[in-house]
C-alpha cells in the first residue's frame, strides 16, 4: 500500500545572505560567508492514511519546519515529498492546490492565527467559498455544521476571536482547518498554550475528530505525555535530523537511541515523587554550527571514536523501529538496551 | 513543629474594575518551613501567581492587598512602607519569573546586573560583589563564569538566562523564594538542569520556596507540600504524596486526572467540562460547583469552608472524596 505522505532525504536550509556592509568587508578580503541553517538535514519517512504520527524534540530541532514542509507551507530545499503517491513539485496548480487542502495546519497560538477583524463564521467559511467546496449562500449553514463537529456552539458565530476563550479559539482554528475537508491535520504544538484540562477536551475532539472523518495526524508537540497519549509512531528529532522512529509503546518502553532515552528520563512524572532531578548535561548546540558525525556526540554519555565523523543511519532495529545510532552496530554497553541479532538491517 | 518562615494568613487581594473589585485571591492561607518546597498549582486565572507578587508587595494599582497578613519570620509585611519592602526584596525575600529577558536588563552586561544586586544590599567593594557573583554563577552551573559575567543577555541562551535569574535571586540567601513558572518556557531537559540546580540550593541554603505553576507533573517530583487553587481559593493542600494518590476535593481529582501521562493510550483522557469561570462572574457556591460531577443543591448556595483532614491536609468541599472518618478533630 502507498503511503499516504512520503519524504524521501527531504533537506530544508535557511540561508542568510550578506548584507551591504558584509559584501564591502569580503572586497577587502573579510572572507565572511552566508550563514546557513540546516533547519531539516536529509530526513525520510512515511505517513500511513489514518495514522497519527508524533514529532518531538526540543526547541529548534526542526520538528516545527517539518511540519511545515509537509503541511506545503514551506518547500524543501532538497529531496522529494510525495502526496498519495505523486511528487509534490511535479504537480500541475490545479493538483497542487487540491494537495495543499487536503493537508492542513493547526497552529499553537491561536489568537496570532485567527484574524482578530473577522467574525467567526468568516474565518471558518471563507476558505471553503474562495475553493468552491460549497456555494456562498450555503456557507452560514455549513459553518454551522463544522462548528458543530467541534464542539461550538453556532450561535456564537457573529462573534470575534477574543469574546471566546482559549479553549474555544483552539475550536475555531480547528474548525477552519477542517472546513476545506482535509485528509491530514499537521498539528503544531495546538495544546501547548492551554490549561490541563481544556487541553483534555481538544486532545479528546483530535481523536473523535479522527474517528470520525478518518483523518491522519502528524502530531508535533515538545510534551512527550501528549504525544505519548495521541500517536501511533513517534518521531524523536535532534539538531534536523530524526534520531529514532518507532511505535509509540515499544518507543515509551524501551528507547533504543541515548538522547530518547535522557528525553524520556527528564520528563517529570506524576508518580515520581521528590525525586532526585539528574540532568542531561549541556544544551542543544546551535543548528548553525553543528557538530560533526552525530549531532548528540558531545551530550552523549556513550559516545566514541566513529560518533564524531560519521553520521549514523536511521536503520532497521526492530519490526517498524528504526534508530540513528552506532551504538546498534557495536557490542551495545548500555545496560539492558541490547538489540536482538539479525535484526540491523540497512534502512 | 518549628514556626514557618513564611505564613500566610487569609490573604485577599482585589482589582478595581469599571464593574467593581475584583478579588482575585480570596482568603489564601499558607505555611512555608525552612527548606521546604510548596507547590502552588491552578490553572490560568486562578489567583496563584498573584499570591506570589502579593508575598513580595509587588501588586500595583488598581491591584490591592484588601486583607489578610503575611509573616516573614514573624514580621509582618502586610502594611510595610514601599522603603522597608525594597529592603526586604531581593535579601530575604527574592523571585524568579517565568521570562528572564523580562527580569534582566538587556542593555546592561550581565556582571554590572549581579554587581548591583549584591551591592543594593550589602556594603562590599566591587571587587568582593564580583567574586560572588561569579561563584553565584558556578553554583548554577554556568561554564566560563568570568566570560559569561562580561555578556550581555541576548547572547545566552533561553535556559543559560534562566539560571542567571536564578543565580542572581539567591545572591544574598533568602529565606524565602517565590518561583512563578521559571522553567515554563524551557525545553525538558533543561528544565530538568535547572530543577536538579534549585533543589540542590534550596537544600544547601535552606531557603524555603513558593513553587507557582501549572504543571503538577513537575510539582510530584519538587514539592513537600501543594495547594491547589482555583478561582482565587486554595481549594486543597496537603503532602504531595496524599493529595496526589487520594484527592479530597474533586478538582484537584479531575486536574490529576487529565494529566495524559496517566491515561491509558487511545482511550479518551478524563476531563474537567466546562472551563474555568471568569473572576467577575464566579457562580453563587462552590466556585467550582457547575464543573463538578459531585455537585448538589448546597454547593450552588454555600461557600464550603475550609475544613481539616487527616494529619495536615485541608479541603474546601461540602462532597469530599475521602469519608467522615478522615476529618481531623
């Protein structure tokens, strides 16, 4: 079966050019150069229809512009992403305009993404008029009906975004996303701003949501407890580049790669009481300048020789498991984290 | 029992609105111990970081300390002229916000910030200010102090700033520390560093620390103590341990219990209806009381006290979820 979204070695940089001054500098022998950030470094992998896939990290690992580049937002600056099997950038307008609405974005601060000059029932229905989903005078009715599906209520829908309350505004973005009849929600950070429990109604409606209309998820979000809660498969990224893909429980129960392995111990637990808090040392080193072989070397505790020049593989370690480190070609020294022989297979 | 550093009692603090005052924190009563971590958890609105600007004299007009007392080592600070407060801040009693860039200067290097701080309130020279700062700043765990002292704060980063903060709080030893969401806005595993970081000053110093935040995952693994609020009242403190395995009140149940971690994957996560009330329009009753499963008739009409359980628990609830029998004497 094709997957529903595939990135294939998928790269996005964000280049600086030199200013005026900094052109001048170079005449005179400067030797300065374009800073580059390798936002996303040849990343693949595949969305299944109706699977939610989780993407976690911490800030500037990439998570977000990944999201993006699948969502259309933004274009890769190399490598090939592909909807129902056709390439993205091989598409004529027309089709990719139909791609582009088929997957949609939720963003996290929903004040800054809902236009604070228009009514509710022009935010959830200008789209779907503008696409010719349903004619003008059917919009009142079917922006009743999306608010419906999310829990608002549809006399509220002369109304502006800040009569309603976060909770609420979080409803609103995912009604205008889900006006346009996506397949796929690429959901950034949607509950980081909210309260615990208005953050348990909206992870509930994602899920309705999901049964419902039978929608994919990829599902980007710093908080392993949420993603732990939503997803099918998690992507742990570091530094643009994906460390471990796995099922959600064998991934929770047992990280294979070092850095999941430090994310999942530092996430306080509820059942964890006064404990001793033992910290990964250091910080995520800057996307500018990042260190060479594999990102996570200088944090890692078992990090050797080969970890600093070569950069590991995403490989097979285990039925749909697969983990950037060198670690699973060596005789493992992490206690316990053994891989089963046979199964490294190349990726 | 030793007497609380810190003991608040019945503290009320209220806004003037067009529509009349507001009271944003209602009868809040609290005790801290020496080196004792308290959690104060609620969601947003629900008065707790308020309690902790009222307990440094930080609230401003239209804002009001209305009632109540708050006892620093016996010394009441409630009524204090602004000049003995200044005296107090930043040497007994010092803060820690959630965003650093808005606590440090960004005009100024980083040294001449610490050097003032020790300076406000002890009379050394600027080299002896400097040579505490620079150990305030080994303790927090930050490499190269000497360089980091000359830079400036855009050019560290989110959580390097924060332990700057944190380092410069705990200049002169406080007694009390007030933490309103630092490490909020930090990636795990440097919120994390920063914890292990204030548990091992806090145990070193003896400072007891007002915990506010959101998040009562963090709580279970920081705090002795936790008081969860909820429109302007502590609704419920005890142990972290006891209130986290057996709430009494039902709000504190239902926070616990959309927590994801604790559900069970896939299944829909347990959730409080409704959202919390706004200040000026609280229900008649029990705040609380058209969120609740357990609500009847009483609670839309009377306001529950504050009653004991067990050993040193106490709950605002006329529909419990522990039995009679736990009522303290």
């Amino acid at each position: 079966m094709t997957p529903l979204i595939s990135l294939t070695d998928v790269s996005r940089r964000f280049t600086k050019p030199l200013d005026a001054a900094e052109k001048v500098a170079n005449l005179f022998g400067a030797g300065l150069k374009e800073q580059v950030v390798r936002a996303i470094d040849a990343v693949s992998f595949d969305v299944a229809e109706g699977e939610v896939v989780g993407l976690v990290g911490e800030s500037g690992c990439g998570k977000s512009t990944l999201g993006r580049v699948v969502a259309g937002i933004l274009d890769p600056s190399a490598g090939q992403v592909t909807f129902q099997g056709r390439d993205v950038a091989g598409l004529n307008a027309r089709e990719r305009r139909a791609a582009d609405l088929a997957i949609q974005m939720v963003f996290q601060d929903h004040m800054a993404a809902l236009n604070p000059r228009k009514r509710v029932v022009e935010i959830i229905g200008e789209a779907p008029v503008v696409h010719g989903l349903v004619p003008a005078s059917g919009m009142e009715a079917y922006v009743a009906e999306v608010m419906r599906t999310v829990g608002l209520d549809p006399a509220t829908r002369q109304r502006y975004p800040h009569q309603f309350s976060g909770g609420q505004r979080a409803r609103i973005g995912i009604a205008r996303a889900l006006a346009v009849k996506p397949k796929v929600l690429v959901c950034d950070e949607s509950t980081a701003a909210l309260d615990v429990s208005i953050q348990a109604q909206v992870l509930n409606l994602f899920m309705d949501l999901r049964r419902e209309l039978g929608l994919t998820y990829i599902f980007v979000s710093h908080d392993l407890g949420v993603v732990e809660h939503i997803s099918d498969r998690v992507a742990v990224m570091y530094l643009g580049r994906i460390v471990e893909l796995s099922p959600t429980e064998a991934l929770f129960e047992a990280p294979n790669h070092p850095y999941t392995q430090a994310l999942l111990d530092e996430v306080p637990k509820l059942d964890a009481r006064k404990r001793k808090f033992s910290a990964l040392k250091g910080e995520i080193p800057s996307p500018l300048n990042p260190p060479s072989g594999c990102h996570f070397h200088p944090r890692c505790p078992h990090a050797f020789d080969r970890c600093k020049v070569d950069r590991p593989a995403l490989k097979a370690i285990g039925p749909g498991r697969f983990s950037a480190c060198h670690l699973n070609d060596e005789d493992d020294p992490r206690p316990g984290k053994a891989v089963s022989d046979g199964a490294v297979l190349a990726a | 029992m030793t007497a609380a550093i810190l003991s608040v009692r019945d503290l009320t603090v209220t806004f003037g609105t067009r529509e009349g005052p507001l009271t944003a924190v209602d009868g809040v009563s609290f005790n801290v111990h020496r080196g004792e971590v308290l959690g104060l958890v609620g969601e947003s609105g629900s008065g707790k970081s308020v309690t902790g600007l009222a307990i440094l004299g930080l609230i401003d007009a239209p804002g009001q300390i209305a009632g109540g007392s708050i006892r620093l080592e016996g010394e009441e600070l409630v009524g204090k002229p602004e000049g003995e407060l200044r005296r107090l801040r930043g040497k007994r009693l010092a803060m820690i916000f959630q965003d650093p860039m808005t606590t440090l200067n960004p005009v100024l290097r980083i040294d001449t910030q610490m050097i003032e701080a020790v300076r406000a309130h002890d009379k050394v020279s600027e080299k002896a200010a400097r040579a505490r700062a620079r150990q305030a700043l080994v303790q927090v765990g930050i490499p190269s102090p000497d360089e980091r002292l000359t830079a400036y704060p855009h050019q560290f980063s989110g959580g390097m700033r924060q332990r700057v903060a944190i380092a410069t709080a705990l200049l002169h030893r406080p007694a009390v520390l007030i933490a309103d969401e630092p490490t909020t806005a930090l990636d795990v595993t440097i919120q994390a560093q920063i914890l292990a970081e204030v548990q091992n000053l806090c145990t070193e110093t003896g400072t007891a620390m007002v915990w506010v935040t959101h998040d009562l995952s963090v709580i279970a693994g920081l705090a002795d103590r936790i008081a969860v609020m909820y429109a302007g009242r502590v609704v419920e403190t005890g142990t972290v341990a006891d209130t986290l395995e057996r709430p009494i009140h039902p709000y504190t149940a239902g926070l616990i219990a959309s927590v994801p971690s604790r559900n069970k994957r896939g299944v829909p996560l347990a959730q409080i209806p409704g959202m919390t009330p706004s200040l000026g329009r609280l229900p008649p009753g029990c705040p609380f009381h058209p969120r609740c499963p357990r609500a009847t008739a009483v609670c839309k009409s009377v306001i529950p006290a504050a009653t004991p359980y067990e050993a040193s628990r106490s709950a605002r609830c006329h529909h419990p979820l522990l039995g009679p029998e736990t009522v303290a004497a």
